[in-house]
C-alpha cells in the first residue's frame, strides 16, 4: 500500500498559529509541511519533538507523531526516539534559547553523528517570555536584559555543529523559497543535520532594535556565517555504525569465559569473612581471587570485592572475600573473622574493621606491623624459612598459602588448581613455586 501523501501535513483544525502578527514560525512551519508533502511521507512515519517557547506551539499544528519536551532537551528526547526505532523521521524543532540551554545535547548529538534534524528557529531572543537576550543575540542589541546593548559574543549554531562533526549543516532564513528542499535534503542525511533558519521576532527583537530582513542579512554577512549549506559529510550516521557494530559481534564467537567446576570439597560449617589488606603493587586483589577461586572449585559459595585508589603503583590495596558453604546474600564486610594485613597503607586503611573485631576474631600481621589497636586476637603472619627469599614481591601469594593451611577453609591442592586456571602461565609458574614452601 503506498504511504497516504497529504496536501498539508497542517492540522488545519487547530489553525490560525497562536502566534504574534508577522512572527516567522509560520513560515517556517509552511516550509516543513511542503517539504514533507514533497518528500511523500507517510505522517506516522514523521517524529516532531519540540522544545520549550514559542517554538513549543508548533508541534500541535502537525498531522504527525509529537513529543513536547523540557528546555534545552527536545535534541536528547528525539536522540532516544531514533534509538529506539531508526526508522522513524525525527525532526527537532528548537529555538536558540533551547539551543543555548541545552547546547552540550547539541553538541554531543553533532559529535556523535545521530541521525536526526533539527531546525533552529532563530530570532536572537526568547520571544516567549518577554524578549530577553539569547545566546544568539547580535552584539550591542537592545533587549530587557541588555537595556544598553549586548556585550556577549553570539553563538553560532550552525558552526558549532559544523565544528563538532555534524554531518548535514545549513544556514538559511525563513524567507528562503527553497527551505523545502533544504529541508527535505536534510532530513534524507544519514546522519546528524541541523539547519540554523534565522527569522524575525516582530513582537521584541525587531520593535527594539529597528530590524528586519536587511537588517538581518546584514548582520549575517558582518558576522562571516554564510549561508546555505556548510558541511555535508560521508561519515555515516550513529545508527548505521552501530547496528553495522551490532552486525559484527554477532558474527563473533561468544566468549567461553571461565568456568570452575567442583573438583574439591569442603568442611566449613558457616561463613568466613576474610580481609587482606596492603599496599598497590602487591597482588593483593590477585590473591583475594585466588582464594574465592579456591573455594569455588571445593564446592562453595564465594564473593569478592576490592577496593583500592585511583592512582597506579600507589596507596591501599584491599580484597574482601566472604566464603561460605550456603549462598552469600551480602557481600559487604562490616566486621571480618579473619584480616591479614601485609603492608602500612593497607593497616590504616582497613583500622575500622580491625577496631571492630572482637577476641573471637583473629588479625595476621607482616614482620613490623603490629601494635593493632584491637579486642582481635593478633597473631604474626609466620613463613616458612624457605619463603623469606620471597617476601618481597610475593607476599601476597604466601599468605593466602599459610591463611589455607591455618584455616583449613579448603584442602591446599584447590588453592593450586585455583592458580592453574586463572592465571596465566607465566604468573601461575611463579606462585606454585612459592605455595611449595608449604608442603
């Protein structure tokens, strides 16, 4: 069946235009209608998102899909609006007070290319709401605001999308006789377009500042914004790239992931909470998973949080893990049974916890940091003889040796495996090596 071409895409019913006399919408609105009629569209098929002000007015006038929005956001509802269905024509219609609120949605619609058009209703004021100066208003004019001229540099919408990767940019005016067919070239696009359509607010701008179409031309030509079409790139749309994305990955095998299977078991009884506190550059989150890795593959149930600064080779490192024969509901730890501290950052770090331990919990310290302020009972993290040679860059690995076999969480040939299969071979080498000083 072919689409339902109108004579005007106009709800007539709700004609005259709530506008003041000689306002520009209009035309700007007749402009669209035509363009849409030209283009054979079916008005199911066409999205008018409108923004705050007088622009806000327009979306009632038309035969097709509406969503009227906040200020500054109409660009960010019609960018979800094409998300959800790329099919749909997605025409924004906004003023440069929108345009000036919500530039940042303007400019990261531009930047990534949506493919949608917006046609800026310029008339260098917020007409709505008394004449007030806009983002765009030309220097030294007279508005409410700016009682002895204007000192702000003007916007330039056009050149701000330009500059900011969008694909179809135009300046135009609402007197333009070929704003249908600029329209409709924009709206076929693939891509972000935006067509900056300067016009005349008759009941502010233009009383107060003795402007009109000359005036207006003029200052487009003072100010070096050309009109006509200013950038019409190749680059495709955001839609496009991303369903040819979406395309792509599903030609990808899935990723297996890793699975550990039970190959173990266990006797623990009740949950155990574990903190192992030290500094970056330690391995202490590697040693937090080697130990849930361990538990998972002796058939119990495990979580593991970290927690550790932003910056790199420096501060805290610490690793949470909550082992339990029955499923972890909560993965926090308020206050630990058992915390393992290696480093100074990571003592200080973790000085809430082990305050919070009372004598039926336990707290391992490395050589030189005791003196914990504690109800725990605090015992020192003892090596084998053999290990102190690696002490230093793997002590980490140790203590989740001697915490499995102090413990008995779990039979020391899962923590092995557990090294195994999660890490690579080259890591796994080393830390066998060290967990040997133990048998």
């Amino acid at each position: 069946m072919d689409n339902p071409v109108l004579d005007t895409y106009i709800a007539e019913e709700n004609l005259p235009y709530e506008f003041c006399p000689g306002c520009s919408h209009g035309k700007i609105l007749g402009a669209l209608s035509n363009s849409l009629k030209d283009q054979g569209l079916d008005p199911s098929e066409v999205v008018i998102v409108t923004d705050i002000g007088c622009v806000g007015l327009s979306d009632k006038y038309f035969v097709t899909h509406a969503f009227h929005g906040l200020h500054g956001r109409a660009i960010t509802y019609a960018s979800g609006i094409k998300m959800q269905n790329p099919d749909l024509n997605v025409i924004v219609l906004i003023g440069d007070g929108g345009c000036g609120i919500g530039g940042h949605h303007l400019l990261n619609a531009a930047r990534l290319n949506t493919d949608i058009s917006v046609l800026v209703f310029n008339n260098f004021n917020f007409g709505m709401t008394g004449g007030q100066h806009s983002a765009t208003t030309p220097l030294d004019s007279f508005t409410p605001t700016t009682t002895f001229g204007s000192t702000d540099a003007p916007m330039d919408i056009a050149g701000t999308a330009k500059v900011n990767g969008g694909g179809f940019i135009a300046r135009a005016t609402a007197f333009d006789k070929n704003l249908p067919e600029l329209i409709a070239k924009a709206m076929k696009h693939d891509g972000f377009s935006l067509i900056d359509i300067w016009e005349l607010c008759t009941a502010y701008y233009v009383v107060r500042n003795d402007f009109g179409r000359k005036e207006m031309m003029s200052y487009m030509d003072g100010m070096n914004m050309e009109s006509g079409i200013l950038q019409e790139t190749e680059r495709p749309s955001f839609q496009t790239s991303y369903k040819d994305i979406q395309q792509r990955a599903s030609e990808q095998k899935p990723m297996s992931g890793l699975v550990l299977n039970t190959q173990f078991s266990s006797d623990l009884e009740k949950p155990i909470r574990i903190v192992l506190a030290g500094s970056a550059g330690q391995k202490v989150v590697s040693a937090g998973n080697l130990l849930a890795s361990a538990a998972t593959l002796s058939g119990l149930w495990t979580s593991r949080r970290a927690d550790f600064p932003i910056t790199i080779q420096t501060g805290f490192s610490v690793a949470e893990i909550v082992i339990s024969p029955e499923p972890v509901l909560y993965s926090g730890i308020v206050k630990p049974d058992v915390a393992a501290i290696i480093a100074p950052e990571g003592k200080a770090k973790i000085a809430r916890l082990t305050k919070a331990m009372e004598d039926t919990d336990t707290i391992y310290f490395a050589d030189g940091l005791g003196g914990i302020d504690s109800d725990a009972n605090i015992q020192p993290l003892v090596f084998p003889e053999s290990a102190h040679k690696d002490l230093r860059k793997n002590i980490s690995a140790l203590t989740t040796g001697y915490l499995t076999k102090k413990l008995n969480l779990f039979p020391f040939e899962a923590l092995k495996e557990a090294v195994r299969q999660i890490q690579k071979p080259k890591i796994a080498e080393i830390n066998l090596g060290v967990l040997a000083h133990f048998e």
